[in-house]
C-alpha cells in the first residue's frame, strides 16, 4: 500500500515501515502525527486520488529524531566591485517512521 501526502510544502510518496526526512515539525521524539493531507492512495490495483485530498485518508507516523542537514555554501560575487559574500545554511529536519496509511 503506497500514499502520497503533503507536508512543509512538499509531498512525498510513502510505504509502511519508511522513513523519511521533513521540514522541522514541533513534537517531541516518540510522538505520533496523522497526516490528513492525503493526494492518493494505492493498494494493489485500486487507485484512489483526491480532489485535491482523499476522504478520510490518513497518514500516521512516529517522530524518530530531530536534526539538521549538512551545511549548503552560498556565495554572492560581483566582479570589478571588491564585493564576496559568502554564507552558509543548514536546514532543520524532522525524521519521521510511516506507521500506518488508511484510506476509506
């Protein structure tokens, strides 16, 4: 059984058992969350995709762990003008365990 869901701005497709990185959500380590922006859920050859959310599909996962990502160097540069700027980034994360997907 596959879902694609929605989160952070972002969507992702998903199985049982996986898990997977998102944007930073605010709960603990060994909390669960249900996603309700559910886009389409399959099983076997039954397809279901909302519009735009299947009814009554949800998503549930565990909170594994928080952390950040590895850093990202962005460098701004005009030439002839005496002018670097260099920064750096690094993106906070949630890592998430798919713990059920249901669809009715």
């Amino acid at each position: 059984m596959h879902a694609v869901f929605s989160t952070g701005g972002k969507q992702y497709r998903v199985t049982e058992g996986d898990t997977l990185r998102v944007e930073k959500l605010l709960l603990g380590e060994g909390e669960s969350i249900d996603f309700e922006q559910v886009l389409m859920v399959t099983d076997g050859d039954a397809v279901k995709v909302g519009t735009p959310y299947v009814p009554g599909g949800k998503v549930t996962a565990t909170v594994k762990a928080h952390g950040r990502g590895d850093k990202v160097q962005v460098i701004k540069f005009k030439r002839r003008k005496h002018h670097l700027k260099r920064m750096g980034h690094r993106q906070d994360y949630t890592e998430l365990e798919i713990t059920g997907i249901a669809a009715d």
